[in-house]
C-alpha cells in the first residue's frame, strides 16, 4: 500500500509537470512563438514540493537534489511576472516554509544518510542521476540569468536544448532505476521539447498547418463544439 501511495505521488507530480508542459506548448503553439505563462510557473511550483516529497520517500537523491536547487526559480519567474506580490499570502507562505521544512527534518531527523546511502541504487547509477538532474535543472538556471539580462520570464531556445538532452539522460536513468514516474514523464516531455526548439526556428504553428487539411478542420470542429 505504501509502495502505491508513494508512485501515486510521484505521478501526481509528474502529471502537473506534464500538464504545466502542454499548457505552455498550446498557448504556444496558438501564438506561433515560445511564451513563457505565468501558469508555468504556477504550477511548477506545486508540482516541486509533490515532486521533492516524492523523492524523499522513495530515498532517492538524485531527485531531492534537483527539486531543492530549481525551487527558488519558479518563484523567481513569477516575481517578474508581477505574479507572485498577487499570490494569497497563505500560498506564498506555504511555498516558502514547505521545502525549508523538509530541509531541516531531513538533516535533524538522520533520514538524509537513508537517501544519501540508497542500497537500492549502485555508485554509478546514483552520479549518472545526479548528473542527469543538474544537467535537466541547469536549464532553470540558464533561464533565469537570461530572463534576468532580458528584466522579464522568457524561455529561449538554449532551455529547450538543454531539456532534451537532461531529459534523455533522466530516461536512461529511470530505466536503471526501474521508476515508471520517471520514464513515463520523460517519454512524453521530450516531444514537447524538440516541438519547441522547431518553433524557435520558425517552422510555424502546428495548429495553423492542421486548420489547412479541409477534413481535419472539420472534425476538429465538431470536437470543439461538444466541448462547449
């Protein structure tokens, strides 16, 4: 039951991750170029602290490292959205103390030796993870000393390449580490990179080139209306 609990979560974390993704993608996609919505952000920061709890009960550190180091910039995206001061400040209290408390339980507690020392995960398994996370992470970094030199939240095309190749990294490594969140997060996130990097590079809208197929209008049509 625990075992179950514990993916759950980690699928919880990785669905808000993918949804954060095709948001980003179709409100992309409609414009014809990269934006960066303040909803990315939003979510990105839910998804972490589901994420990170995720990796400390799973002992694994790999995760726990990457969830810790991004965290910070979620919030600082939004703060140059103008997002964050709007936020309720029971939200923004609980997205401040959340992460610093699993900070100080880990280390006063003695649970950060268990993840440090998984017996689960060889040596090599666990640098590959590590350096798979940072490389994924690193993109966050290079966006925000970006989105810092540009004075608003962007996402340009060195965050997409980076994606790809960190995702593919983190792919290998969930095989090894037999982590169907993982695998099944990065499976599906890679189109939506590359999908990016080819909008950087103006190949246009994918949803302009389906509205130019006459049948395929029409039943996306049709669809739309019973949404409504």
């Amino acid at each position: 039951m625990n075992n179950i609990f514990i993916i759950g979560l980690g699928f919880l974390a990785q669905g808000l991750f993918f949804i954060r993704t095709i948001t980003q993608w179709f409100k992309s996609e409609k414009e014809g170029e990269v934006l960066s919505p303040i909803v990315y952000w939003q979510i990105s920061l839910v998804a972490s602290i589901i994420m990170l709890t995720y990796g400390i009960l799973r002992n694994d550190f790999a995760i726990v490292v990457g969830q810790s180091l991004v965290y910070t910039i979620y919030i600082r995206n939004l703060q140059l959205k103008g997002a964050w001061r709007r936020m309720h400040w029971i939200a923004r209290s609980l997205a401040v103390l959340v992460p610093i408390s699993y900070l100080f339980w880990l280390v006063f507690s003695g649970n950060f030796n268990s993840i440090f020392r998984n017996k689960d995960v060889t040596l090599f398994w666990m640098i590959w993870g590590i350096v798979a996370q940072l490389v994924f992470i690193s993109r966050f970094f290079y966006q925000w000393i970006y989105s810092e030199r540009e004075k608003e939240s962007l996402l340009p095309l060195g965050f997409w390449i980076i994606s790809t190749f960190g995702s593919l990294m983190i792919f290998t490594y969930s095989i090894a580490r037999i982590d169907p969140v993982l695998f099944a997060s990065h499976s599906l996130g890679l189109f939506v990179y590359i999908r990016n990097i080819l909008l950087h590079y103006g190949r246009g809208s994918l949803f302009t080139k389906l509205n130019r197929i006459p049948l395929l209008n029409k039943l996306i049509g049709k669809v739309s209306d019973k949404i409504k």
